[in-house]
C-alpha cells in the first residue's frame, strides 16, 4: 500500500461557489491544486473537504481498529476493514 502525505493537509482557495472557484490542500510537504471540473458547487467541496479529513480519518480507524478484537469486528460487520488495516 502506498503512503499517503503525512501532516495536516488544509484546504485554501475560493470555494464560496461561482465561476472563480478553485484552490489548492495544501499539506506540510507539498501543494495540490484543486479544479472543479463537475458536480455542484455543494458538492464539489463536500468532495473536497471529504479529501482534506483524510489523514484524520485514516488516524482515527487506526485507533479504532488497534482496540477493537476481530469478534467485536465481526459483529458490526467490519472484518475485512480491519484485517485490511492491519496488514497494511
């Protein structure tokens, strides 16, 4: 599996909707410019601010998956979530 951008990736630009809209995630290492090309404008930044929250979201099932044991995963139904998580 690759790694994905370590640190907090934060979203900047315009993304109040209108023709100008566009921006960038910015991360500690690296810059991604953002064009919106289809989609609403609501849309669009949910889809963005969903990219943003990745690597909090990746940390978090981190966390969750170190505490729970496989028959609690089995029983939400979430097995393959985390035997996926931990081989990675």
């Amino acid at each position: 599996m690759t790694k994905h951008t370590t640190g907090a990736w934060e979203i900047e630009g315009d993304w109040s909707g209108g023709p100008n809209m566009g921006g960038w995630i910015t991360t500690p290492h690296c810059v991604f410019e953002i064009s919106p090309i289809c989609g609403s404008e609501r849309e669009i930044v949910a889809d963005i601010r969903l990219i943003a929250a990745a690597p909090k979201m990746l940390a978090a099932l981190e966390r969750a998956a170190k505490k729970l044991t496989l028959d609690e995963c089995i029983e939400c139904g979430i097995e393959v979530a985390l035997v996926e998580t931990r081989s990675a």
